[in-house]
C-alpha cells in the first residue's frame, strides 16, 4: 500500500508539529465524538459485511469506551480509512496522544519498565520509537474475540523526557481464526510502516 497523504496535525501545546504520511483514503480528524463516531461505523459496515456481530459489538463497545477516555489518556488525533471501498476497510483505529511524567518529573522510569516488563523494542535502528504490544482474549459475552493493542511512544524534543507522543493501533479479530491472525499480523506491518514515516516538523526528512 503505497503512503502519500501528509498529515500535519494541530497539536497540544508545548508539544511541536509533525508529519505523518498515511496511505491513499486515509484522514487525520480531531480527536471528538463526531470522528469517534465515524469511525465507529466504517468499521461496523467491515465486520457487517463478513458476517460477523461478535466482532462489531466488540469494537463497538471498545470504541465507546474510548471515547469516555480520550479526553483523560490525553489523545488529540484520530485516523480514519475515509475513501476505502469497503471491501479493503480494515477493522483497526489509531490515535495520537500526549503523556507527561509524574509530578512533572521525566519518563525515564516508566520507558524503562516498558523495556523490562512489556517486551519493548525500538522501531528502527535510530531509537527514536519505542514499540510494544499487548494481545488479549476477551471472554464472557465477547468470548471468541481478541485484540491487539500496539503502542508507540516518541519523546518530544526539548522537553528533557518528560513528555513524549504516543500513538496507539488496536486491531480487533476472532479468536483462533488462522486466517484472521494473518491478517492482524498484515495490519500490525501497515501499522509500523505508517509510525516509522514519522518526523518533527522542520527535521530532515
């Protein structure tokens, strides 16, 4: 999938521009109800039309409850598959989000806990962005799905690692399903592609 489309966001204060290259049929909206909500229903048309409710009900129910913490988690930006066809929407979100340290202090320990604890591992070889994952099996009345989370953290110049861009990829699939893990692993490819494009306004490309 080739990237082209530049998004150049509004960002929070203190915390510099930025450029994103996103694929053909891809937007960058504000993070409100309203983009939550399109999202929303781009991605319950996708799992409507493999017949599978288990599914939208799912992201459905995590999209609700992303919205009810977007304002707390600090997330500004939202992307969307907007000009798709539908048959190559795929079922994932991403959102772009601000964390501060402690009490004003850095995210030394924290980074570092991702690193020990969470299986964290820098992008690319310039260490510029730390990645992890994290895979759960839902059950109760969600019982047969999952969902993979994949986190970014990018530190924020001249903020001495106290406050640093996080950009977070859920992908939510059936449980077991071979050919659904093939193609979560194939989003979670499109996911670091699209992370890895990253740069600070102004910075070499």
């Amino acid at each position: 999938m080739a990237l082209s489309a530049v998004t150049r966001v509004e960002t929070p204060s203190g915390v510099p521009s930025f450029r994103l290259l996103l694929p053909q049929g891809w937007e960058e909206l504000p993070a409100t109800r309203e983009s939550i909500a399109q999202l929303t229903a781009l991605s319950s048309a996708v799992f409507k039309s493999q017949h599978r409710p288990d599914l939208d009900s799912e992201f459905t129910r995590m999209m609700e409850l992303a919205t009810r913490r977007m304002k707390q988690a600090g997330v500004f930006a939202i992307y969307l598959q907007t000009t798709v066809p539908e048959d190559d929407v795929l079922p994932l979100s991403m959102s772009a989000s601000i964390v501060r340290g402690r009490l004003g202090g850095t995210l030394d320990r924290e980074v570092s806990s991702l690193f020990r604890d969470r299986g964290a591992a820098f992008l690319s070889d310039n260490h510029q962005i730390v990645r992890w994952t994290a895979d759960t099996v839902h059950d109760g009345e969600f019982t047969g799905t999952s969902s993979r989370v994949i986190d970014y953290l990018i530190p924020v110049p001249g903020a001495g690692r106290r406050t640093a861009l996080q950009f977070t990829t859920t992908l939510v699939h059936p449980t077991g399903d071979d050919e659904a893990s093939e193609l979560v692993d194939q989003m979670a490819q499109l996911s670091d592609v699209i992370v890895s494009t990253f740069s600070w306004e102004g910075a070499p490309a």
